[in-house]
C-alpha cells in the first residue's frame, strides 16, 4: 500500500542573457515547497511569481 507520495518537477528559461529556474516540490498535497531564482534584476518579482504558482 502506498502512504506517502512526493511530487518534484523544475523548469528553467533562458533569454537575454539571463537564466529563470522554478523548482516544485509537495507531499502528500499537504506541503507545496516553490523555489524561485531570478536574475537581479527581476528578484523583486519572486514573491508575485511565487503566489501566483500557489493560487494554480
């Protein structure tokens, strides 16, 4: 019998000469970890990119 299941998944874009990473990672649809990596530029936006993953 399974008891526990883990999700993962990662994606990354380039463009400009910069680099975007997400990285997903939950248990058990209790725990939803989200990393977010932006260039400088844009790492005010991680909070924003962060919610809006949440909310899918």
């Amino acid at each position: 019998m399974i008891r526990s299941m883990t999700g993962f998944g990662h994606g990354r874009a380039t463009g400009d000469g910069a680099t975007a990473a997400v990285e997903l990672r939950s248990t058990n649809k209790r725990h939803l970890n989200i990393f977010v990596h932006l260039p400088d530029p844009m790492a005010e936006e991680e909070s924003e990119v962060r919610s809006r993953m949440q909310e899918a």
